[in-house]
C-alpha cells in the first residue's frame, strides 16, 4: 500500500461511515476495509499512517491544534493530527501548508461554536486493529518515525494568544 492508496483508503472509509460519522466510526471503517487486504498491505498501511504523523508534525499546526482543543499535549497532539487524517487528504495537505486553513472547515467551525475538541485517537490504531481482525495477531511494530526539527520562529508560548491572533488569524476569529 502506498501513500495514495491510503489516502483511499481513508476516502473510502469517510463515504461508507457517511456524513454524520464521528472520527471512531471512519477510523473503525477504515480498520474493517483495511482488513480485507492482505497483511502485507496492512503492515504498509501502517508505515504510511506514521509517515503522514511525521509530515505533519510542526509548530504552527501544533498552535492551531493548541487553539482549536484549548491546549495540546504531546498525545493531545498526536491524536489532532490522527483527527486530520481522519478528514482526508485535501484537508490534511491544506493544514500542513498552511494551519489557519483548518478555520475554512465546516467541521472546525462547529467544533469553535459548540465548545468541542478536535481529536481522533482511533486512527492511530486502524492498521493494528486491522491486523488483529484479518491475521488474528498482533501487527509487528516495525515502522519507522522521522519527524523534523520543530520551526524555531514559532518557538513561543501558544498561551500568548496576541501572538497566535497574529500568526493565525482566522482561527483566531473563530476561537476568540
């Protein structure tokens, strides 16, 4: 499986769980796809998932993800970015580029007009739970992690929301 496969994958999984679906159900839908395919596929999956976690894995999505959940730990950030993924490839490419992008989200405006936190726990464990379901085992944990060196220009204190107002302005509007 490769990266577009993935992305597929993920596509799939968004339209079978339907509209209404919550992050557990496409991450549970997309286990249940992803266990149809071969185990070698599913080990791939795995690989390409923490890929995308590397990708994205940079201070200004942190601060958006800081401003968007009111604060972001270290898990608390793993599990926003397992979130994006959740919401397919256009949105996950847009945020990476550019993070105040996620205030053009539906699913965002929601989440800031209702209180609620953006976290998607269960996509990190699609691949596993695929491998459990389709080869009644544990998935071997081989898969490499490479993530970056953090931007030291947004090396600064999230909670100085002058500073994020600035850096990420219409996230800003929605989370003021």
């Amino acid at each position: 499986m490769d990266t577009t496969q993935f992305w597929q994958l993920i596509a799939n999984a968004r339209d079978q769980a339907g509209p209404d679906a919550d992050h557990d159900e496409i991450a549970a839908t997309a286990s249940d796809l992803l266990a149809a395919r071969p185990p070698a596929d599913i080990v791939a999956a795995e690989q390409v998932f923490w890929d995308l976690m590397s990708k994205s894995y940079g201070s200004p999505l942190w601060a958006a993800a800081y401003m968007i959940n009111g604060g972001c730990s270290d898990d608390g950030f793993d599990y926003f970015r397992g979130w994006l993924i959740l919401q397919g490839q256009d949105a996950f490419d847009r945020a990476v580029a550019d993070p105040d992008s996620l205030a053009d989200l539906p699913v965002v405006r929601e989440a800031a007009e209702h209180g609620m936190e953006l976290e998607g726990e269960g996509a990190l464990s699609i691949a596993s739970s695929a491998y459990q379901q389709a080869a009644g085992e544990e998935i071997s944990s081989d898969y490499t992690i490479n993530y970056s060196d953090t931007d030291d220009s947004w090396d600064f204190d999230f909670d100085d929301t002058e500073e994020l107002k600035r850096r990420l302005p219409k996230l800003a509007e929605l989370y003021r």
